[in-house]
C-alpha cells in the first residue's frame, strides 16, 4: 500500500518514521519548508515529492498533519490541491487539529468525487509520535475506519472511532481544552510555589499523592526540575489556536476566556513557538508573594 504524506512537522515526522518500519508500506511525502530533518524517513525507503500531484498520484492513502483548519482547506482545495489531483477510490486521512463543521464540509465536498474524507486527530506529544504511541479520535464510517485500522495502528497505542465524520475533531478539541486547562492551572501552581519558595520536587511529590496528580504534571516534572521541555514539546501558539478552536465551535465562558487570555499573553510575551511549560516562568515574574 502507498501512502502519500503531507506534513513533515514534530508530529509528522513520527507518524513517517513508524509507517516506514512495515514493509507492507511504501511512503511519499511533499518536500516543505516546515518539514523536520527527513534524511533517516529517506534512508528507511521513503520519497521525496516536490508537489501534490506527485505525492497523490500513486497514492492509495493521503495522509495530512498540519497545523489547523486554514492549512488543511488549502491543502485540499486550492488549485494544485489534494482535490485537484485525488479520485474515487483514494482515502484522505486528516490528523490536523481542525474545526468539526469544516471537518464535515471537507467530506461533503470531497464526497462529491467518490472520496472518502477521515479525521484522525491526535492526542499525546512528539516524543510518543516517534515510539509509535500516539492517541487517535477517528471520524469515520464504521467500514472506513475499519479498513484504516491497520495502517492507523502503526503509528497509534490508542486508536478510538468517535462516530461519524467530524467526530474526531469534536471530542479532540474538548479533549484538549481539558488538557490545556489543566496546564494552564499547573503553569500558576508551580509559579506560585516557585514564588513562595517551596522546592520544586517537594511541590511535585505533594501533588503526585494527592488530588493533583495527572498526566499533565508529569510533562511537567522535567521541566520543574531540570528546565527539559522535552515532557511537552506543544507550542503556546497552536494551545491558542486549540483554545480558540474550542471557543468558536462551542461556546466562551470565564474559564475558556480565561485559558485563552492565558495562553495569548504567553504568545506575545514569551513567544508563539516556545512550549506552554514556559507559562511557569512568566506567572513566577508576576505571581505575588
């Protein structure tokens, strides 16, 4: 089977490198400015593609990671676009952190020419993506995902069907608004324990007994003790873009206004690309004591 991959990124790059490990996969990806180093993707028997067209041209499955909505449309449906060149029989799997109504109009659109449209979207970091570990929420036809699954579980520990198409991106974006939510509270805890001076592993180990403990303090404990963000390597621009997916697909409230305003201070004032981990110093510069 060949698939046809666009979006080489922190995420991507994983989802390649585990694909590539089963020789019942061959793999092309588009060559990209904001691809990851691809040398190990191209010595494990993947190939370079300067265009849509020639990733989608043999390709039995196209498969797209990219930041959010705005990309994936213009992937789809711009004039050298994935629509462009994809026909019937070709399955489209998004793994992007899109919006569910766009999701649905991607698929009614493309099902127009008799091609499947899945979301896969992701749960988990980078460092999970490249064990081969990540957490998928599908939306897909039940027989669709079924014949996906194979290729899914090459690179996912978790994979879960959440209904129909646009599903996964529903319950991924109320996913990640509990997820970012939690980080944003452990950003202001920790500042304030680092405020009022209270050692970082006495801090950690108090909540790890108690009602604190979480996956989400344990992607901070490298970081609180060592500086190493490697535990949440998640951009305080894409939390702002998830929080605000969140915002306009459902509803804002204090605590999500408050989240987002949070996660937009970080960006202007630590900057987009750092991880949300550095939340905990900039809250430690403002906290009071």
């Amino acid at each position: 089977m060949h698939i046809g991959m666009i979006g080489i990124g922190l995420m991507g790059h994983g989802i390649a490198a585990n694909i590539l490990k089963n020789d019942s996969y061959r793999l092309t990806f588009l060559t990209h400015a904001g691809n990851q180093p691809t040398n190990q993707l191209e010595a494990a028997g993947a190939m370079a593609a300067g265009s849509i067209k020639e990733v989608v041209e043999e390709a039995d499955i196209i498969l797209i990671c990219v930041t959010g909505a705005t990309q994936v449309e213009e992937i789809l449906f711009s004039p050298d676009g994935v629509g462009t060149y994809a026909g019937k029989g070709q399955i489209i799997i998004d793994c992007s952190t899109s919006m569910p109504e766009k999701t649905r109009l991607f698929a009614a659109r493309l099902a127009e020419a008799g091609i499947p449209f899945v979301d896969a979207a992701m749960t988990r970091t980078p460092k999970e993506a490249a064990e081969g570990r990540l957490n998928l929420i599908v939306g897909a036809e039940k027989e669709t995902f079924d014949q996906l699954h194979p290729l899914l579980s090459q690179f996912a520990e978790n994979i879960v069907h959440a209904g129909a198409v646009g599903s996964g991106q529903a319950l991924k974006l109320i996913h990640n608004y509990v997820s970012l939510g939690y980080a944003a509270v452990m950003a202001e805890a920790a500042a304030q324990a680092q405020k009022q001076g209270i050692e970082p592993q006495r801090f950690l180990d108090v909540l790890h007994v108690g009602g604190g403990n979480s996956v989400v303090l344990e992607r901070f404990r490298p970081f609180l003790t060592d500086k190493d963000i490697s535990g949440l390597q998640f951009s305080l621009s894409n939390a702002a873009k998830d929080i605000g997916y969140y915002i306009q697909a459902y509803e804002d409230t204090p605590i999500s206004s408050a989240v987002m305003d949070l996660f937009c201070r970080g960006v202007a004032e630590v900057g987009p690309s750092e991880s949300v981990l550095h939340l905990t110093d900039l809250l430690a510069k403002k906290a009071k004591s």
